[in-house]
C-alpha cells in the first residue's frame, strides 16, 4: 500500500491563553491516501477550517504532528515550509483566487514560475494541465471570459500542476450552480482516481458523497467517520 500524502497525528491546535484560550482543533488524527478523497463535514466553528490551515501547512500545530508527503512540516524551517506548499500542494477556493490579468494557461503556470520552471515548458505543461480539465483551446481567455465552472476548472489546474499531488478543496462548489459544481466535483475525482490525494471541506452531503470517506468534526473533535456510502447521523446533524 503506498505511504499516505497526509498524515496528522492528534494534532491540536489553540488559539489565546488562560481564560481566552479557544480550543480550535483537539487531538485530530487523520490520513489521506493516494487515489483517496476525503470530505470534511461539520457546523460552523467546528474547525474545518483550521483543520485545512495544518494540511497545507498555512499553520503549524500546537502540539502532534503533520507529515506532508511524508516531511514533517512541524520542524521544518520556514523557506522548506513554504518550498512544500509552492511545490507539493494544491489548494482550490471558493473565490477561485485566480489573477484578473493573467490568462487562463498564465494562472495555471503561475506556480512553475515561481520555481524557475521556462515559460516555454511551462506553457505547455499548463495546455496539457487545462485539457485534463476538459478546457482545451481557452488556455488564452482571461478569467472574466470564462464562466463560473471553468475558472473553477482552471484553478483545480493549477493545483495539479507539477509534481502537486495533495490538494486542499475549501467550499470549492460553493459559489456555484448545482449543475457546475458537479462537474467540478467530476474533476476532483476523476483527479484522485487517477492517484492524486484530496481534502475536500464541504457543508453539502450531496458534495460529500463524492469522497471515498467522509469526517466530520463538532467543537475540533473528529467525532464520527465513514465511507461516503454508509453516512451516519452525525453527519446531518442529528444527534447520536
């Protein structure tokens, strides 16, 4: 079995001191294999959010550990940190968080260019990152020229680029219509089946239901978890 791209290990993380001290993860342990996609479910303030602040390394534990790619980014130093989110994860926002004024094959090269890569080899490799996402031919159009779903698309992309195989997916579908948000939903997986590894934070069950295991968490405890064919109680809300 290969090694997992994601491991935290009873990760806690707090926030303030004495009385104002807020508990914003307690002791989460959770992996993410290759080929795998795991959904994060629970209400708000439950610490999804922080949980994917330590995935991607963006923060650092207050105590446990976690291992990217098997490096543990709790002792790394900051220039290998921020080595390991521009070469090793991909994260996709709600907002798309792509450059109004950088194309579509620009945006999605972004990254190699930050790491020297030539704009020759770049270009191509961004082409060949838009056709997987089934938009090939509009590596030229700028953001405002493609719609909602396909800047999606693009910034799904740009987090697969290179050597990325770990991406990091908050409210991805969000902002969008059911319709588009399925078929983003559709490149997120056909991603991982072909062996990349996603963390997707989802409040949508039917979103859920695209992940091969679903977490979810209440107050930063992982409180319950099963296969996304098998949804429990907890993950509507209902109590056990």
């Amino acid at each position: 079995m290969s090694s997992p791209y994601l491991v935290l290990g009873r990760v806690s993380r707090m926030h303030g001191s004495g009385d104002l001290t807020v508990h914003a993860l307690r002791r989460v342990s959770l992996t993410v294999a290759p080929g795998e996609l795991v959904a994060v479910m629970g209400p708000s303030g439950s610490g999804k959010s922080t949980l994917l602040n330590l995935a991607g390394a963006l923060d650092l534990p207050t105590s446990g550990r976690v291992l990217i790619d098997g490096v543990d980014v709790t002792t790394a130093s900051p220039s290998a940190l921020a080595r390991i989110r521009r070469t090793r994860l991909g994260f996709v926002f709600q907002d798309f968080n792509l450059v109004s004024s950088l194309t579509a094959a620009e945006n999605v090269f972004l990254p190699l260019e930050l790491d020297g890569v030539s704009p020759r080899s770049g270009r191509a490799q961004a082409e060949q990152a838009l056709e997987s996402v089934g938009l090939g031919g509009l590596g030229d159009r700028f953001p405002d020229e493609l719609s909602g779903g396909q800047r999606q698309r693009v910034a799904i992309a740009r987090a697969l680029i290179g050597d990325r195989r770990l991406v990091l997916a908050d409210e991805p579908t969000g902002s969008l219509d059911s319709q588009t948000g399925e078929s983003v939903l559709t490149v997120l997986r056909d991603r991982c089946d072909a062996g990349a590894a996603a963390l997707l934070v989802t409040h949508d069950a039917r979103h859920a239901a695209w992940a091969d295991r679903i977490v979810f968490l209440r107050d930063g405890a992982l409180v319950d978890s099963a296969s996304a064919d098998e949804p429990t109680p907890e993950m509507f809300g209902a109590s056990r």
